[in-house]
C-alpha cells in the first residue's frame, strides 16, 4: 500500500514507512482552500491548508508516495484517519513516478462539501488568514514555509503554494522574514 502526501505529509509523515518516492497526481492541484480547526487554527480563527482539487487532465500535482508494509498498514490508516479528520476523505488514486512507472495509492482529500471548507481566496487574503492562525500543531504560518520549502526540494513547480508563501514572507516581521528565508527545511526520518 501507498499513501500519497502532497501537505504536511511531505516533510512530517509521523509515521512508519518501508521506503519513499517522489511521485505525480495528474489531472489534480493543490489549493489553500481547506480550513484547519484542530492542527494549524481553531475554530474561531481557522487555518488554511491544502487539499486537491480537479483539474486539467495535463495538471500535476508533485508529492511524496510512501510505502506502508503490510504489517503497519492498518495502524496507519487509524493514525491518518485521525490526524485528517477535519474535512478529509479517503481516495484511490494512480500515482506516476518520474521515471513513469504508474502505481496505486490512497490520498487524503477535502472536497467543497464538507464544513471546514473555506474555498478560493485572493493570495493576499490567504496569507493574511494564515499569519494569524495557529493551532495545536503550530502556527499556520510554518505549515505554508515549510511546504513551500519541501516543495522546492522536489523540485515541484506549484505556484499556486509559491505565490501564497511569497505573500506570507511578504506580511512577516523583517526579523522574523530573515528567519524564514534562513531556516532548512525539516526532514522526517523513517
């Protein structure tokens, strides 16, 4: 089994794996549009993360697919099935490396109808929103650098995450931007 991270599973899975890999979900892209009232806000001040939403069978949304043994995959499902149950659904889906070898996997989504929903927002509306929200994973604000950052690392071109960051960077303290600018991104180990 494999799980396709395109969020916070990227650079935090927080659980156990047998391997991962760089892979593509084409005809889908990621969007701010989700709101988080548990892990990066609250429910009077939600967080913006991201979810999918469909698009152009020629759009591709670059993530990271991980590979769950068999003797985990129960566990981890329970484990993702909590941290994503503010909005988020299970789908199936064919992931696509970049050597084109195209494989199943599940991915956690949010889709318009359920009630953390917040949809489509100007970049500067956004970034607004996260630089004010925090919740009990942390600040909002750090969930858009560090994706952005990992998606950098991926070498993914989402300018849709690029553009929202900018406008995050953009509204940060000039102490606090240089920090950003400077801090690595955070790497998970199995």
């Amino acid at each position: 089994m494999w799980i396709f991270g395109y969020g916070s599973l990227i650079w935090r899975p927080a659980f156990p794996y047998i391997n991962k890999q760089v892979a593509d979900l084409y005809g889908w892209e990621r969007r701010f549009w989700q709101g988080s009232t548990d892990h990066r806000g609250t429910p009077n001040a939600p967080g913006r993360v991201v979810t999918l939403v469909q698009a152009s069978p020629s759009s591709c949304c670059r993530g990271m697919a991980f590979h769950i043994s068999p003797e985990h995959y129960r566990s981890v499902l329970n484990q993702l099935d909590h941290r994503e149950q503010d909005g988020y659904h299970r789908l199936e889906i064919e992931l696509q490396t970049p050597t084109a070898r195209i494989f199943p996997a599940l991915v956690y989504l949010a889709s318009e109808t359920n009630k953390q929903w917040l949809g489509p927002a100007s970049p500067e509306s956004i970034a607004e929103q996260v630089i004010q929200s925090r919740g009990a994973s942390g600040d909002n604000t750090t969930y858009v650098l560090e994706l952005d950052r990992a998606l950098t690392n991926l070498d993914a071109n989402d300018k849709h995450v690029t553009t929202i960051a900018q406008e995050v960077r953009h509204r940060l303290p000039e102490e606090d931007r240089m920090l950003a600018a400077k801090s690595p991104a955070k790497t998970e180990s199995k």
